[in-house]
C-alpha cells in the first residue's frame, strides 16, 4: 500500500527529501558553528 502512494505521488515524495536534506545540513552546519565557537571560546578562556 506504501508502495502505490510512492508510485502515484513521487512530486510528494521529493519535496519530502529535500525538506529532510536542507534540515539535516542546517542542523551540521549549526552544530559546526558552535563547535568552532566553543574551541574559541576554550582557546580565550585558557
């Protein structure tokens, strides 16, 4: 039954990917940021 809503709705489907995609590089892409600002913050700090 899945596989009949995947077949009659791939548009669905790719927006769904790129959705989860963007939100997943967001998410690295903050976790990035506050790891560098954190070693900054610990190379300030001592």
């Amino acid at each position: 039954m899945e596989l009949e809503i995947n077949l009659n709705k791939p548009y669905d489907n790719n927006v769904c990917a790129i959705c989860l995609t963007g939100r997943y590089s967001i998410v690295v892409i903050l976790s990035v940021r506050y790891i560098i600002n954190f070693e900054l913050f610990l190379l300030t700090a001592f």
